[in-house]
C-alpha cells in the first residue's frame, strides 16, 4: 500500500463516516416534529377521554351516590365549605328573558320559593344548562311536576320542573344546549314557566347568582360557593385560577385545558347568527375549531341556537 493509497483509504473512511453521522442527525431532525406530533395527539386523546369520564361519572368528588328516585338524596354527601364552579362552556336553559318570580320568601304561600321563574309557553323548548347526566326523570303530580334534574362535571346540579315534555332519558349523557323538555305548567304551577333551580350537593345557589337571563349570558365564569359567609362571583373574564384561592377546582382539568387559552383571549364574545355552525363561526373568527370546541366545551358537531353567546 503507498502512502497516497492509505491516504485515499482514510479520507474515504472519513468521508463515509461523515456521510452516516449526517444521515443520522438527519434523520433524528425529521423525527422530532414527529414525537412532538404524537406527544401533541396524545394529550388531545388523553383530554377527550378524561372529559368523557366527567361526562359518565359528574363530579364524583362531591356526589358519593346515584339516586334515580329523589330529587333531594345528599344524606351521604356533605355540603364542601368552598367550591369553585367553573360556569364556563354554559348554555341558556331557555331563551326567554322574563323573570316572573325570584328566589326568596312568598308570604301568600308562607314558604320559601327555592327556584327562579321563567316565563316560557307551554312547547318552548328547555336546554341543558351544562353537559352532564340525566339523574332524574320524573312526574310529581304536586311538585315540580315533569321534572328532569341533571349533574354537572363542575358541580352543580340543575332541576327544571313543570314540563309539558321530557326529550331526555335518564342516565342519558347530554350536551350544554341540548334540548332536555318542553315548557310547561304541570305540577303545582300556575301559568306556563319553567322553574329552574341551581344546587350544590342540595345546597340551594340563586340562579340569577350565576345566569343573567334577561341578557342571556352567565354573570361570572367561576362562582366561589361559601357554605359560610357569603358567596363571591369570580369576576367576570378574569382569570381567577391565578389568585391564590384556596378552593376544592371543580373539573380542574378541563380548566388548565383552558387556561392558555384563556389568558390570551379574555373577554371576547360571539352571538350565534340563524344558520351558523362551529366551523362557519371558527372560519368567521379566524380561529381553530378545536378551539373554539374547548373554550365553550361543545364539539364540532353541537348544534348551536341563534342568540347562544360562544366565548372565544
Ligand atoms: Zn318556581
């Protein structure tokens, strides 16, 4: 072998040991978009099954059973001292923006009236406040008469009585704005309304504390419930997980799946036009449609009312 040989022989190893380090850099570059990719599908999976436990066993963390039979069965469950209710992703149970009776003490009765009452017609359709589960389906000749209760992944349950219609199974799965009834005057009621209540483990919250009907809107996104002492409205598009509240976080993961996006976009509103859909909206928004899903916790397919306020 010569030397010019030995030199040509190294320089080929050289050159063909570069070649390979190359292709493997190369090769580890393409694939990292690729784990990134996966890590980003992962979690997408990860947050859809994690939201459809919430939606098969709502708010566990509070509700110890599953009572198909009574309105009111908390004797196991104990009222928490603070909870943080996550209002977000709300629907309007009803279009109507009359009140025709509030919250509070009827003399004429001598009783408490523990609900709030909107004026609806007898037919109108009745939306579910929250996506959740259907616990009671039910006829109380002299109650609530038809009366659908539902329980909610943020803690809440809502009961809406004097129905002319239930639309909804129990243990049915229901979507925030899906249709649950139709108006009515069955029961003890006195003119077609729908009476609408809004609970915590039993524990009554005034309604008009958390739903603005005649503006159709929520009053606030998060509602600190106090057992004692008065209860605070977390204020309105401000981003109250970033104070240091000391609270039980209902649906705590569907919150942190929120914050980022949240914390960019606070505070802007969308009025669904006749016609519209999620993606015509995100199209009009100039925004993802899994974003817009997840800042009001619809999916794609959600059929949306004219007036319903999407957040985004
Ligand atoms: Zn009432």
């Amino acid at each position: 072998m010569t030397i010019r040989t030995i030199r040509r022989y190294t320089l080929t190893t050289l050159m063909l040991a570069m070649a390979s380090t190359l292709s493997a850099q190369d090769l580890i570059a393409r694939q990292a978009p690729i784990d990134v990719k996966l890590k980003a599908v992962d979690s997408i999976t990860l947050n859809k099954i994690r939201k459809q436990e919430l939606l098969i066993n709502p708010s566990t963390d509070l509700y110890t059973s599953w009572n198909n039979k009574a309105v009111f069965c908390y004797s196991d469950d104990e009222v928490p001292e603070t909870y943080k209710i996550d209002l977000r992703g709300f629907a309007m149970p009803t279009t109507s923006r009359k009140i025709n009776s509030h919250v509070g003490y009827r003399p004429q009765f001598r009783r408490m009236h523990k609900g709030l009452d909107i004026k609806v017609y007898t037919g109108d359709t009745i939306y579910a406040a929250f996506s959740g589960k259907v616990r009671i389906r039910a006829f109380q000749p002299t109650g609530f008469g038809n009366v659908i209760v539902l329980r909610h992944g943020n803690g809440l349950e809502t009961i809406y009585g004097h129905l002319s219609k239930h639309l909804v199974s129990e243990g049915e799965i229901v979507r925030a704005g899906q249709p649950i009834g139709l108006g009515g005057n069955t029961g003890r009621s006195f003119g077609s309304h729908l009476h609408f209540e809004t609970r915590l483990v039993g524990a009554l919250i005034d309604p008009e504390e958390l739903f603005d009907f005649p503006n159709q809107d929520i009053k606030c996104d998060y509602y600190i419930f106090r057992k004692h002492g008065k209860n605070t409205k977390g204020e309105k598009n401000l981003n109250t997980s970033s104070q240091a509240l000391a609270v039980a976080t209902a649906s705590s993961q569907t919150e942190e799946d929120n914050k980022n996006q949240d914390d960019k976009l606070i505070g802007k509103f969308y009025k669904v036009n006749a016609g519209e859909n999620v993606s015509s909206i995100a199209r009009k928004l100039d925004i993802s449609v899994e974003r817009l899903c997840n800042a009001n916790n619809i999916s794609r397919s959600t059929r949306l009312r004219p007036s319903q306020i999407l957040r985004y």
